[in-house]
C-alpha cells in the first residue's frame, strides 16, 4: 500500500478523499485499519510486528 501511494499520485488523492475506503481496497483489516487511523505508533509496530511474522510463517511452509 506504502509503495503504491508513494509513486501513485491518483492512489494518494484516493486516499486523502476517503482513508478507509483506500484501505480497504488495499485488503487492510478493519483492526489494520483501525490501528493506522488512530495514529498509535505502538499499535502499529505491534500490528505490522505481528504481520511479518504471519508473512514469515506463510514462506516457510
């Protein structure tokens, strides 16, 4: 989601318009979402903390 908002100039007027709906369509959970939109950094580390061990696991199977 972070690389297509950065080089993506339609994704990021998206976004701005309507956060949760951008999301969305990036596939974020509503815990994901929730957590990005309340702007605790430690919710987020903690969330993107679990998700590349999660992603991890997937690539070890």
């Amino acid at each position: 989601m972070w690389n297509t908002l950065d080089k993506d100039a339609a994704a990021r007027e998206a976004h701005a318009k309507d956060p949760k709906a951008a999301m969305k369509k990036f596939g974020l959970t509503a815990e994901e979402q929730a957590a990005l939109m309340s702007g605790d950094k430690k919710k987020v580390a903690d969330l993107v903390g679990f998700l590349l061990m999660r992603s991890q696991l997937l690539w070890s199977m």
